[in-house]
C-alpha cells in the first residue's frame, strides 16, 4: 500500500532551522508531484511548497525566501529546508503526493513544527 512518513519535525527558537523530510513507499515517486501542506487548529490544512516531477518549484507567499523544497527521486523522499522560522510557522506538516494524470493523491500523516522561545 502507499505510505507516506513524514520525519524532522520539532522544537526550534524563532529564527532557526528544521528540515523535514518525506519517505513515500508504494508509488512510482517520480511520477508524482510533491508538496507540503500545514494546518493549525481551527484552520484549513495550506499549502506551503510544491514541486513538480520535473522539479519545478512553488512557494506560498509566506514562506518564499525562507523554505526550500526539494526532492531525491532515487530515495523517493521529499524536504522541505525550512530556515528563520517564525512563531507563525507553528503548525502539523503534512507531506502530499499527487500524480497530475491520473489524480491520484495521497497524504502523511503529518510531523509537528513548533516555533518558540
């Protein structure tokens, strides 16, 4: 089956830096488009960064500057660098798989960003 494990996340000060990272098993990785999403309670789950099979890149305005995603075909595994983190950064992180062709689409089950003194 597809699996999705998303790992990194945690405690950093305002300012620091986290790498997350998304192991996918089950799929044919570099067909799909990757991305990575975040919710806060009470709020609908964004889109933080995106790449494509191709390795074209898109960012939410948010964050462009200060994220990078980026993708290892041949250990099917996605990051997202994520450097001056903000409070508002704070938030469950959800890694996406999506093939444009046939719509599959698929998600982790997401790993904890915490941005605090």
């Amino acid at each position: 089956q597809v699996q999705l494990v998303e790992s990194g996340g945690g405690l950093v000060q305002p300012g620091g830096s986290l790498r997350v990272s998304c192991a996918a098993s089950g799929i044919i990785f570099s067909t799909y488009a990757m991305g990575w999403y975040r919710q806060t309670p009470g709020k609908q789950r964004e889109l933080v960064a995106r790449i494509t099979r191709g390795g074209t890149t898109d960012y939410a305005d948010s964050v462009k500057g200060r994220f990078t995603i980026s993708r290892d075909n041949a250990k099917r595994t996605v990051y997202l660098q994520m450097n001056s983190l903000k409070p508002e950064d704070t938030a469950v992180y959800y890694c996406n798989a999506r093939n444009d062709y046939t719509k599959d689409a698929y998600w982790g089950q997401g790993t904890q960003v915490t941005v605090s003194s």
